[in-house]
C-alpha cells in the first residue's frame, strides 16, 4: 500500500521532467521498496508529509541518510497541490539534530525556483554543485536534444540516488 502511494506521489513530482527515471508501481514495489528498506536498515530515514485538512493522506515524502556529521537526502517527492510541504520535510530532517549541532548536508534536489531559496533559508553557506549523473534515456533517436543540454533548463531532468545500481 505505502510503495503505491509513493510512486504516485513520485511520479506526480516528477512528471514534468523529461529525462526523469519512470518507476512505475512495479518497479517500486520490488526494487525501489528493496532499496529504501536496505537504506533505512543502514540508518536512513523516511520522512512523510500529511496534509491538515486530510491527516491520513500522504502528501509528500523525503528519504534522507543521517549520520552525526550531516545527512544526505536522497529523494523527495510531493503531490503539486502540496508543494509547500517541502520547507516542513527540509526542517524536519535539520530540526532531527540537537539545537546548536553544526550539521552538513547533501542534496540531491531538484534546481527548481521554488526548492533553491528554501534550502538558502536551511543552510549557510549554501554551496551548489552541478551533478554530471543525469541519466537520459532518449525518447526519439531522431530528434534533436541539444536544446536541453546548451542552456539549463529548470525541468529538463532528475536523477535520483535511489535509482543508482
């Protein structure tokens, strides 16, 4: 039931991204659960998002590696109509350490206007760092991508760790 969940959230998160993995529900339910649950066995996290007006919806997800010097957040996902829940599912993995403890993190978040300002509130200095991991997946050999390499797009693609094997 929960892999279903958040496949849909994921792929509502992610539907707008053209070179974006698909996982379909198959896919979640044997490799994507297999490797949350060996990453969450290893000391990751999951974080769920529940809206106030249906607390027994999941909005929004967030799957983080936490460790005493900093975490690494691996995944996010939220349904469109919820994205403000992404600030709560930020804080809620800072706010997991103790009050004054230096923590570092890593991201691996999507370059989007309405993600990078919030992780400018969360951390200073925020240091961004281009990743050369996009996988792509050509729809078309015939067509022409270039437009989306020469010149940045916000949503031209998503790599997501989880997805690494």
């Amino acid at each position: 039931y929960l892999w279903n969940l958040l496949s849909d959230i994921y792929a509502e998160f992610n539907r707008a991204r053209p070179f974006a993995v698909r996982r379909n529900r198959t896919t979640w339910r044997s490799f994507t659960a297999y490797r949350i649950t060996d990453w969450v066995q290893a000391g990751a996290m999951v974080w769920l998002a529940y809206p106030i007006q249906s607390p027994e919806e999941i909005c929004g997800y967030l799957i983080a590696h936490r460790t005493d010097q900093g975490f690494l957040i691996a995944e996010m996902g939220v349904k469109e109509q919820h994205r403000g829940t992404i600030p709560n599912l930020l804080y809620q993995v800072v706010g997991s350490y103790e009050e004054g403890q230096q923590v570092r993190g890593r991201f691996y978040l999507p370059n989007e206007p309405d993600i990078i300002p919030l992780l400018h509130k969360c951390f200073n200095p925020l240091v961004q760092v281009e990743s050369t991991e996009l996988m792509v997946r050509p729809v078309n050999p015939k067509r022409d991508y270039s437009n989306f390499f020469g010149s940045p797009s916000l949503r031209a693609g998503m790599f997501w760790i989880l997805d690494q094997i």
